[in-house]
C-alpha cells in the first residue's frame, strides 16, 4: 500500500482536516468576539459544524466503529445544515 493510501485508510487526512477546521472556527469566532468584524458566528457556526460532523462519521467509518456512529454523525449533520439553511432562507 502507497503512503497517502495509508495515510487516507488510518484516518492522519481526516483528523489533519478536522484539526484545521477546529482552528478555523477559534479563528473566526475570536476574530469576531475582539473586533465585532467578518463573520458572527450564528452565521458561521452551523455549516462548519455540519462539516465537522460529515468528517466525524467519516473518521467513525474509518475506524471501524459500526453503524450507529457514523449514523447519528451524520443525522446531527442534517440537522445542523437544515439550521443553516433556514437561518440563510429569504422570503
């Protein structure tokens, strides 16, 4: 097995990506909470952490956790996109 294959199959991308995310968000959030400038986090929170969560049931299916993990990852993901889209929808 190649490197990068075995760096995908052990899951190093996914918690590499996860990790970059995480800083994004602190990133962002505090950027907002010190200058009240770019984006409040109501508005940005909820589709980084859909992302999070689609990661996460990747990362559960990678480890071999089963069915109910990655399940209820990605049900918690719907939810958290469906959030997002109704706080985005204009009537």
């Amino acid at each position: 097995m190649s490197m990068m294959s075995d760096l995908f199959t052990r899951g190093v991308v996914v918690d590499a990506v996860l990790i970059v995310l995480v800083l994004e968000a602190f990133v962002v959030v505090g950027y907002w909470l010190w200058k009240k400038r770019g984006i409040a986090p109501a508005d940005f929170l909820p589709g980084m952490i859909s992302g999070a969560l689609m990661l996460l049931a990747l990362r559960a299916v990678l480890a071999g956790a089963g069915w109910l993990a990655p399940t209820l990852c990605l049900m918690a993901a719907g939810l958290a996109h469906l959030i997002d889209v109704r706080r985005r929808w204009r009537n």
